[in-house]
C-alpha cells in the first residue's frame, strides 16, 4: 500500500467519522416509536430536516440487469415461480460444477459468491417493458463491436489493455450501484448540504452535493462522474454527468462512456428497504432511455474494505500468461521441422 493510498484512505475516513454522530441521531429518532417501525421508517427525517436515508444497505440479488433467460416473457413472477425459477438459476450459476468445458478455469468456487436470490420481477430494467437493453445506436453499435473484438484478441500487451474493473479502479456507473456477486453493500451517511455514499465494492465513495450548485465544467470528467442532488417530497434525486470516457462495459462492470447522463431515485419505504431506481440518457449510445429498478435493502453491516488492488493476483497471472503464450510461440518458430 502506497503513502499516497493511505492518505487518501485516511482522509476519507476521517470525513465519515464526521458524518456518523448526526447520523446516529437520526437513526435514534427513525426508532423512537416502537410498533411503527416500517411507517416511521419511511417518514424519518434527521434532525435538519431531510428524509433519513442512513445506514448500511446491499441489492444482492440473482435478478439479471437484462431478462431471465428462463422466464422467457414473463415480467413479473408469482411466489411459486419465482421459487423454482430460483432453483433452477442456482444451478444454472453453481460455480462448484465441473466445467462445461474440460480445462476451464473458473474464478473462484461458490463459497466465495453472496448472491441472493431472485425477485419476483424478471429483470432490473423496468423500462423498455421487454426488460432488454434498447438497441446501440450505429456510434454504440460500433464502439461495443470494437470492445469485442479486442477482448477476442485476448490483448494483454500491458495492464493498460485490460479493463478499469480488472485493473481494481472502478466498475463505472452505474455498474458501481448495481448487484453482482459479493461485496454489494453501501453505507449512506448524510449532513445538512451532502449525501455520501461508501460502496464497499472497489472501494468507491461519492460524495453528493445538496446545495443547487451547478456540475463541474463539461471539460473535468471524473471516473464516477460529477453527481448533484436534491430532495423531492421524500425521494433523493441525484444527477450524475461529466464522467471520464474510460468504461465501456457490459457485465462485471457496466459503463457506456462519457456522454452518459444518470438520474437515480432513492425514496425509504420502510425501516428495512429503500426503492432505488436509475435511469440512463446517452442518445449518442442507445436508441432510447431505460429505467433500473434495484430495491436496497438494510444490512447489520459493517462495511468491510475491499482491498482489491493489494490482492490482485490476476492481474500478473493474466500478464505472465499472455508472455509464457509469446515465449512458446517463439520457441516454436526457431525449432526445425521434422
């Protein structure tokens, strides 16, 4: 660990240990009334005013971003559907199989995953209805085509080839407020004038200003983008712009690019969940806009660090492989031919 990272990391602590004594207090009041807990809940506010959103939260879940391949076209699922579908899907991802293919290499056996289960929606995305991404458009088409064929080439030149994820910098927006695997947990603190949001996966943190100032000039683009809220009725509403150009991903992170607009929604309903909902604009990348729903719901915590760099061995093993492959490839061109 870096001189540099540990000041960073301790800077950041230090801010948050600032937070927590309001905090506190705003959760002491959300509990005051016993025997009304969810309506309390909902309708908490901390002791300046605002809509009490605090706490340690996941959104683990097995629901995919794009539709369930076994629920065909089904949007939403009964209780028993959802049970056996759930079944059937942790099968599917059971990590503890031998491989489809004989001498796979799986990233790590299923001790490792926290997955949830299913909702009884069928996707995160709730807009377009077909719970589909919507078609690229011929910039995005071409752009995604391109990401493709250079993850083909299997390209491991430098660390610099692969991706922001791999490299433990961040998995973009809004991968970074989206479920995957483990490590899905957010702790919002708030103070009169800001919202901060610590995401234990990748060690993200945003800090979210309140007071109606306007975004960073459209030249400063940052890797989780410039975020700006406000409060409307009991939902917090926080726009994100000005991100960096550096993520384009579908999967283990997800990001389309520094033209992207995001406006989430977080409204409590209740003293355990919170509604959480995105959408992304960028007509320069998708034909039209669509809407993430992904409930948050609260954990005991606490957050743990998520020490991704200081432990990532793949990364060497992905580059001491692409070498080993060169080598033997070299070899193979000096040795004559029998």
């Amino acid at each position: 660990m870096t001189a540099g990272s540990v000041a960073v990391r301790g800077a950041l602590a230090l801010s948050l240990a600032c937070l927590v004594p309001i905090g506190a207090a705003g959760q002491r009041a959300a509990a005051a009334r016993p025997g009304t807990a969810g309506k309390a809940a909902a309708a908490a506010r901390t002791p300046w005013g605002d809509p009490d959103l605090q706490g340690i939260w996941s959104n683990t879940t097995t629901t995919p971003l794009e539709r369930l391949p076994e629920a065909k076209d089904k949007t939403l699922l009964t209780e028993a559907e959802r049970e056996a579908l759930s079944r059937q899907v942790a099968e599917r991802l059971d990590q503890d199989k031998p491989p489809a293919q004989a001498g796979a290499v799986v990233p790590y056996n299923e001790f490792w995953y926290e997955r949830g289960t299913l909702t009884n929606r069928t996707a995160l995305i709730i807009d377009p209805a077909d719970g589909r991404l919507p078609p690229f458009t011929p910039e995005g088409q071409k752009r995604w085509t391109a990401v493709q064929a250079a993850r083909k080439s299997g390209a491991a030149d430098s660390w610099l080839d692969r991706s922001p994820y791999d490299r433990c910098i961040t998995r973009g927006m809004p991968g970074a407020m989206m479920p995957g695997f483990y490590n899905h947990n957010y702790q919002i603190l708030q103070t009169p004038g800001y919202v901060a949001i610590v995401v234990e996966m990748v060690h993200d943190a945003r800090i979210i200003p309140l007071d109606k100032r306007p975004h960073l000039p459209s030249n400063i683009r940052q890797w989780l983008g410039d975020s700006r809220g406000h409060f409307e009725g009991n939902t917090l509403v926080v726009e994100t712009t000005n991100l960096n150009d550096k993520v384009f991903e579908r999967g283990a992170a997800t990001g389309f690019g520094g033209n992207l607009r995001m406006v989430e929604r977080f409204t409590r309903v209740g003293a355990d969940q919170i509604d959480y909902q995105f959408t992304i604009e960028d007509a320069g990348t998708f034909t039209k806009p669509w809407t993430v729903s992904t409930p948050m719901t609260k954990i005991d915590g606490p957050l743990y660090e998520y020490a991704c760099h200081e432990g990532n061995y793949a990364m060497s093993g992905i580059l001491g492989g692409a070498r080993a492959e060169e080598k033997a490839a070299a070899d193979a061109a000096r040795t004559p031919a029998k």
